[in-house]
C-alpha cells in the first residue's frame, strides 16, 4: 500500500484521534478528509456510520469504508513494517490488546456520560460539533443542528449505562483511573513502558475528549492529575519518537504503578462486560449488574458481546507459557473471571 490512506472523521471523535496519532507514530502517510469535503460524495458509506472511517482495498482491490480503530490497527501492523503497536513478548501484548479494549469499551462511558450528562458540557457539544460538519451555515440553522445532535446523543446514554443510579459510579472510575495513572507516569512515560503500544493510543482518544474538550472531566483531571493533562497533549505526534524492543514493560516484572491500572479495570470492567453478554445471549431487554457494590443497568450492546468473545480467543490462543504470566497478572486485578 504505497497511496497515503484515506480517512474521514472528526476532531470530536475519541476514535479519530486515536487513529490519526497511530498513524502519526507508524510514519504511514495519509489523508484526513473533513466531513464537509465534497469528496465524501464519491466515498463508500460503511455499514454503521462510524468515525473514523477509513477507505481501503478488500482482497479484489475494491475500495471499502471500514471503521474499527482495533482491528485496523492489526491490519497495518501486517501492512507496514517497524515502530510496532504490539509488544513482542505475548503475554504483554494480550495486557495490551485487554487494556485497550477498556479504554474503548469502558473509559468511553465517562466520555459519553460526562458530555451528555452535564450541561456546561452539552452546551460547549452541542455549540462546537456540529461546526466540525460545516460552519459555513446561517446561525439558526448551526443551533437546530447542535439540538439535534444533542437530543440523539443524550437518547444513546442508554446504551453507555450513564443515568441517575451508574452516574456516580462512573465518574468514581474515571477519577481512580486519573490517579492510577497519574503515578504510573511518575515512572513510565507510557503504558506499555518507554514506548507506547495500541492500549496508549486507546487511551490518549478517550482523554482527548475527558481532558482537553468536556469541561467537567477536564477540570477534575487538571486539579487530580496534571501528568495525564499533559501526556495527551504529548501523545498527539509521537511521530519523532525512536522506539526500540527493549522499551517494553518487562513481563516477568510489571510495576506496582501497572498492577493498579490492571486492579481498577479489575474492579469495574468484568461485571458490565460478563452481565452484558448474559442479556445478549438471552435476548434480554436489559443488562443487571452491580459494580463498585451499586447497581449497575443499561441497554444490552452487542457489539460488547462481541469484543468480549475476541478477548477471550486472543487468550485462549497464548501458548501455555505466555497465558500463565498474563494469569498471574490478571488474578490479583480480579480479571480472571473475564476468561473462566
């Protein structure tokens, strides 16, 4: 693949962010295309209208949208060689592949919720997305597209989990994680180490929105955790960064700092993930849990299902070795209830 890739998206999209650093830091050129660029007319629509959606060639060379940030990462790893998202040890590189999933699948829920829940943060929302699909539009017009916007999203907290009763327990998550994170980069400058792997990027989308975009979540992180404010500001252009393989977390020895991000996925991730698959594969109406000792509710999403599924093949697929250093990781983070 020598044409610099296609991509569209939006600066408000955790997902775009995500990619577009990825793509900064593996050196792969590319064209960002905004959603308002007469260009778009000509592009395949994906399935699901998703962002980032990138427009690559299928095995018969015909150009298709394709829109999730995981799997694309996997493409290009077997596409493009060095500066790799994927440790080289397997056991870390499964940590790696289970943190970023929470990133996506959970740190997601403070994004959403904090944007939709709190009205300083829908109104900045509702005033500046729209404007990122074109601003050149009279006033009324831009403010019944932000009210619009904002009625749908705030009618998809349902599918986040983000009402009255989970409200609390999602912003207690967000602000432990700023705190475990915090100290792990008193150490480290990354996740993974001294170089970052898919999991940092994973991450650094979400906290472009929780740090740099929602007021709210944004002043709790600059008042609790100024390193995290900073880092996503860093994590932007790696592109100048020189990785080498000895930059990894040393598996046989992971730091305190990274057993306590292990531990407060731990303690919120498996109970939603393992209730959710439950309604899904029952055709429930909706998901019952309890995390963090309060009840937990929302619409059943099976997309989650589904990611929980790869999460469990990507460890069943360990060579016996690899999985019991990553066992002996997960257990005392309380995670091995995900694969039992």
């Amino acid at each position: 693949m020598t044409d610099p890739i296609a991509l569209s998206g939006a600066p408000g999209s955790p997902y775009t962010r995500k990619m577009l650093a990825v793509l900064r830091f593996r050196r792969i050129t590319y064209r960002f295309i905004l959603p308002n660029s007469p260009l778009m007319k000509d592009l395949p629509r994906p399935k699901v209208q998703l962002l980032p959606t990138f427009y690559l060639p299928d095995a018969a060379g015909e150009v298709q949208a394709v829109t999730d940030s995981t799997p694309l990462i996997r493409r290009f790893e077997a596409e493009y060689e060095g500066r790799s998202l994927i440790p080289a040890d397997p056991a870390l590189a499964f940590l790696n592949e289970l943190i970023e999933d929470y990133a996506d699948e959970w740190l997601t829920k403070a994004m959403f919720h904090y944007r939709w829940a709190y009205a300083a943060d829908t109104a900045k929302a509702a005033k500046i997305l729209p404007c990122w699909r074109g601003f050149t539009i009279p006033d009324e017009a831009l403010a019944q597209a932000g009210a619009a916007f904002a009625e749908r999203q705030i009618g998809r907290l349902r599918y986040v989990g983000s009402n009255e009763t989970t409200g609390p327990v999602i912003e207690a998550s967000y602000r432990r994680f700023l705190l475990a994170f915090e100290d792990h980069l008193r150490a480290y400058p990354y996740l993974m180490g001294q170089r970052p792997g898919s999991c940092d990027f994973a991450v650094f989308g979400q906290l472009t929105q929780l740090t740099e975009f929602d007021p709210t979540p944004a002043a709790l992180a600059l008042e609790i955790a100024p390193r995290v404010t900073a880092w996503t500001g860093m994590m932007e252009d790696l592109s100048g960064l020189e990785p080498a393989d000895a930059d990894w977390l040393p598996t046989d020895a992971l730091p305190p700092t990274f057993a306590a991000i292990l531990a407060e996925i731990g303690q919120v991730y498996p109970p939603v993930m393992l209730a959710n698959a439950r309604a899904v594969a029952a055709s429930a109406n909706e998901v019952s849990a309890e995390v963090d000792g309060k009840a937990w509710t929302q619409q059943p999403f099976p997309y989650q299902a589904k990611c929980l599924g790869w999460l469990r093949e990507a460890h069943g697929r360990l060579p016996p070795a690899a999985r019991a250093k990553a066992d002996a990781a997960l257990a005392p983070a309380g995670l091995s209830g995900l694969f039992a």
